[in-house]
C-alpha cells in the first residue's frame, strides 16, 4: 500500500509524492530530525507535530495528507513556508541522521523532498484548506502534545505526537 502528500485534495499535480509505507517512513524520520530543532514559533511547533503524524503506526497506508492542510497561519505563512523549506533544507543535509539506526536512501528520498519543496512553495493564503485545519484542532485531545507545550522523544528529541515519537516507531529502526 501507498501514501500520498498532495497538494489539495481532489487536485492532482506532477508533484504529487506517493511512497511505500517503509519510505514514508523515513521521510518523516527525516523531516522530524530536522524540523525540531529548527522550529521557533509555536505554528512552526504545530506544522511540525502535524507531519509527524503521518506516522505508519496509526495504520499501514492511512497516513496521507495534502499540504494545503497542514495547520498554516495565514498572517505567518510565507515566514512558516520558508521554515518548512529550511527543515527540507535540513534533512538533504542529514541533519540528526546519526540517531537513526539506518542509512536512509538519498537516491529514493531526495527527489521526493525536492517535490515537497515545490509542493510547499504553492501555498497561498487562498488555498489553505480552513475546514481541515479546523477539524485537526477539534480533534486534539487536552493532552495531546499541541496543547503541552510540544514535549519531545527523550532519545531522539523530536516532537511528540499523540502516537508517540515518530523515529522510535520508525519500522527501520531496532
Ligand atoms: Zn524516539
């Protein structure tokens, strides 16, 4: 089964990125290592916590999402796109990869994190999906980790989600 990271839902584009469950995997693994230590505001805590949840513990192959979804503000956005684009940045450069038990696959990841990118910088104020966004604050429990100050994994220090720590349910990882 696969995963996709679309763009809107229902809109199809050649950047739509469709992985295999193991692969989507690592991305997130990557993009989790990177994005926690980059992330300074709360919304860039929050963008981040929502990625992680694509996490393939909650159910093989039901971990897909569409960017326009992701919890973006609009008076932040293009300061919050361009941190997304730097955590990008990051895991091309293997930032934190050391914790991980493997070594990720440059040559299958990096040209899905080179859609991302493109994905990314195609949000606009206007396509930003109110009703999904709405509906993933709704469903946050009061002890979920947006509303407890974004704790982190103790071993790999990546933001928590209500499934745990993203790269200790990593399938790749022992
Ligand atoms: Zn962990």
């Amino acid at each position: 089964m696969s995963n996709f990271i679309d763009f809107k839902r229902g809109e199809h584009t050649c950047d739509d990125i469709g992985m295999s469950n193991g692969m989507t995997a690592v991305f997130i693994s990557i993009l989790a290592l990177s994005g926690t230590k980059l992330a300074a505001t709360e919304n860039q805590k929050r963008l981040m916590v929502r990625l992680c949840e694509a996490d393939q513990i909650c159910g093989i192959g039901t971990v897909s999402f569409d960017v326009c979804s992701l919890p973006w503000e609009r008076e932040t956005l293009e300061e919050d796109k361009a941190f997304m684009l730097r955590v990008i940045e990051g895991a091309k450069n293997k930032t934190g990869w050391e914790k991980l038990d493997y070594e990720p696959s440059e040559e299958r990841l990096f040209p899905n994190l080179d859609k991302l990118i493109r994905l990314i910088e195609r949000v606009t104020a206007a396509d930003i999906d109110d009703e999904k966004i709405k509906k993933w604050y709704e469903l946050a429990e009061a002890d979920d980790p947006i509303n407890n100050g974004f704790p982190k994994c103790e071993k790999h220090g990546v933001f928590l989600t209500c499934l745990g720590c993203v790269v200790c349910n990593d399938p790749y990882m022992q």
